[in-house]
C-alpha cells in the first residue's frame, strides 16, 4: 500500500472551504482475487491536510494488472486539473506528481458516472451554501437571543430574590410568631404562634392548663369574617416529658364565645401481653388503660402444696377485670390449703370477698375461699374432699402484666 499526502497550501497557497481530492480508479484484486480496492472514492481535506492509503500501481499478482490513478482536488466554486499518474513507494505527496495522462482509457469514469458525481458535487455546493447561510442566520439570531438571554437571566435572578423573600417570609410564619404575655383568647388570626416561656403559659391567659410547658398554637379559620367560626390547636411540645407529644388540645369561637378546651389525647396499642389499649389522660398526666385483654391462660403449672386437676385451673384478665376458672381441683395429695397464687397483674383486690367452690357429688359441698398473701386458699378442705370446681371474677388495680404466665386456651379477641 502506498500512502499518498496533500497539503492545500504546497497545492494552491491557501486553505480553500469544502476542499475534497476526487479518485478515480478502478476496483483492484489481489493474486487470490479478494478485492483490496473498491474503486474511486473522494476524501476530504481535515484542516487543509489529507492522507490516505491506496493500493500502488506496482502491486505484483493485482487484477487489473497495471492502472493509474485520476487525482482531482477541487474547492467550493472551483478545482486544479486531474493528474493521471502511476502510485509506488510507501509515501507520496500530491504536490511532486505530475500527470502522465491516462493510459488506460478504459478505467476513466463512464460518462454517467461522471455526470452523477457532479450532481454530487454540485449538490455539496449547495449544502454548503445553504450551511454558511444557517450560520450567518445564527449568528444574527444569537446576538438578539443574546439580549434577550441576558432580559431572561434579569428576570430569573428577580423571581429568584422574590421566592427568597416569600421563603423568608414563610419560614417566620411556620416557625411561629411569638406570644410573650398575649391572652390566647384575642389570638383569632389564623397562623402559627409559639409559646417559648414556660411562665408565661398560665390559664388565666387561657391556655389549656397551668402545667409548666412550652406551647405551638395553629390558628384556623373557616368562616370568610374576622374572627368568625376560628379554631385553636393547642401543642405542649416542651416542659414535662411526660404530656410533651401526646395530647393536642382543641377550642373553638363561635359568635364571639370560646368554646372549653377539649383534648385529642394519643393512644397506644401494646402487644407485648396479649392486648393492651391505653390513652393519654391530660388531667392525671398519665396514661390509662382503656381496653385489655390477655385471654384464657393455663396456669395449672402454678399449683401449690400438691394441689392437681385432672383438667386445668385457668385466669383471664379483662382491662381491670380478673377472672378465675377451677375446673376438677384435686385436694388429696394437698399439703395445705392454699392451692394457688396468683401472678403479677392478676392480683385481687383486698375486699374482692369470698368465693364458693363446690363438689360435683350429691349432695353438694360448697367451700368458701380465702384470699391471703395474694394467694387462694380453701379452709377446712381436707385430702378426702372431692374435686372441687367454680368460676369467678372480680377486679385488681394492678398494672397491665408485661408478661403472661402459663399458657394460652385459646385465642384473643380482636389481637
């Protein structure tokens, strides 16, 4: 292969705009006729330089077995005559060839080939016109879109100072306006307001209670008059760690009269014992239990003193109520008569009173129990007495268990 080079400087002395060098040459196999050359081709120049390799002329086994090369370079608007030459060597630049003129007619481009790459040419001239007119276009076009460029970038930065300042603006009204020693009952336009001195949050100034706290109050209005149908949510958020986040406090002005303080009070849901449902109470600042549930537990693994069942004995705690279900208590191997004590979070109450179990032989043999030390006992029950049964129920005012002796008899309701 040989490479052949051109410099449009060494050709015309300048670089000239959409300078292309034309080949003409016909299609070229090696000795194994697998083609190395496709024919003709036009190259452009790249910053007024162009290399490209060729098959050379002198290439043995080559079919055709000798041709030349047809090398025209032209420019917009005009060309320099065709040099028909033989191509040998590795390097060859364009500016040290003279034309040999064709020797081999046969491989010029027929006529319609030539006519077609003028066609070629021709519609490059245009696109190449109609491109620079684009860009002269463009040109005129950016210094307007300039103008504008730098109107629109004037009124961005505007509407950027003004989101700024709204945002300014905003972030005071969300973080609150402060209170100081203003009465709460003459705060009816609608915004948020902050409470930071726990002093001054008393309810002769009506807030929600005199408890020391720091308070956020969103002011609301439905009703279009000043002052009309307005609504006050009241948030201690700081002060005793115990309220703080757990009740939010509501009031409303209706025809110039505010309505008492009512409370939203938080409610939590503990699963960790069955099921235990407490709300917050703002008066006791306390939790209370309002719905509990550890359902039917087997416990008779806690049977004392050689008490036994050929059953089960079972406890239930319902919110503040426990209930205890006997079923076939056996006292003959019974040491003592306390058969069973009862477990943390089912414990009687004191004066829960005395309760009746009783035999299931004819004719019946009721046993009033005894509540001591937490523990059921069962005087005057003697190994000989038979199986004893009853059920029960009373209160305790113990805490919720935080964990379920024996176990589960079932399943809980609604858990």
């Amino acid at each position: 292969m040989t490479t052949l080079t051109a410099s449009l400087a060494r050709l015309t002395g300048a670089k000239s705009k959409g300078a292309a060098l034309v080949i003409d040459a016909p299609p070229v196999n090696d000795r194994n006729n697998q083609q190395i050359y496709s024919g003709g081709a036009v190259v452009p120049f790249v910053d007024g330089r162009l290399a490209v390799q060729l098959p050379a002329t002198d290439t043995p086994g080559t079919d055709p077995t000798a041709w030349q090369y047809g090398l025209t370079v032209t420019w917009d608007g005009g060309s320099l005559p065709t040099i028909w030459t033989d191509l040998t060597g590795e390097t060859v630049d364009l500016s040290s060839l003279q034309s040999m003129g064709p020797t081999n007619p046969a491989y010029l481009p027929p006529a319609d080939v030539a006519a077609a790459r003028l066609e070629t040419f021709q519609a490059r001239d245009v696109a190449i016109q109609a491109h620079d007119a684009a860009a002269t276009s463009e040109a005129n076009a950016g210094g307007h879109a300039f103008v504008a460029g730098q109107a629109y970038a004037g009124a961005v930065e505007q509407r950027q100072l003004a989101q700024a300042a709204r945002d300014a603006a905003l972030s005071q009204n969300f973080g609150g306006v402060a209170l100081g020693t203003a009465d709460l009952d003459a705060i009816t336009t609608p915004g948020i307001y902050r409470q930071a001195t726990q002093a001054e949050a008393t309810a002769a100034r009506h807030y929600p209670t005199d408890a020391q706290h720091i308070w956020t109050i969103d002011v609301r209005q439905a009703s279009q008059n000043a002052g009309s149908a307005v609504m006050q949510y009241a948030t201690p958020v700081g002060g005793s760690n115990a309220t703080r986040g757990k009740v939010i406090y509501i009031r409303r002005l209706v025809n110039g009269a505010w309505d008492p303080w009512s409370t939203l009070a938080r409610q939590r849901v503990d699963k960790t014992a069955g099921i235990a449902i407490y709300t917050w109470d703002d008066v006791g600042n306390r939790e209370q239990l309002v719905y509990g549930d550890t359902g039917w537990r087997d416990v008779t693994t806690l049977l004392l003193n050689g008490w036994s069942t050929t059953t089960r004995v079972m406890l239930r705690r319902l919110t503040y109520k426990v209930m205890v279900s006997i079923d076939a208590l056996n006292p003959a191997a019974a040491t003592d008569t306390a058969f069973l004590e009862l477990p943390s979070g089912f414990a009687l109450e004191p004066a829960a009173g005395r309760f009746l179990l009783h035999t299931a032989a004819t004719p019946t043999v009721a046993y009033r129990t005894l509540l001591s030390s937490n523990r059921i006992q069962v005087p005057g029950v003697t190994s000989s007495v038979s199986l004893l049964y009853g059920t029960f129920e009373t209160s305790t005012s113990q805490a919720w268990p935080g964990a379920l002796p024996g176990t589960p008899y079932g399943a809980i309701t609604n858990l």
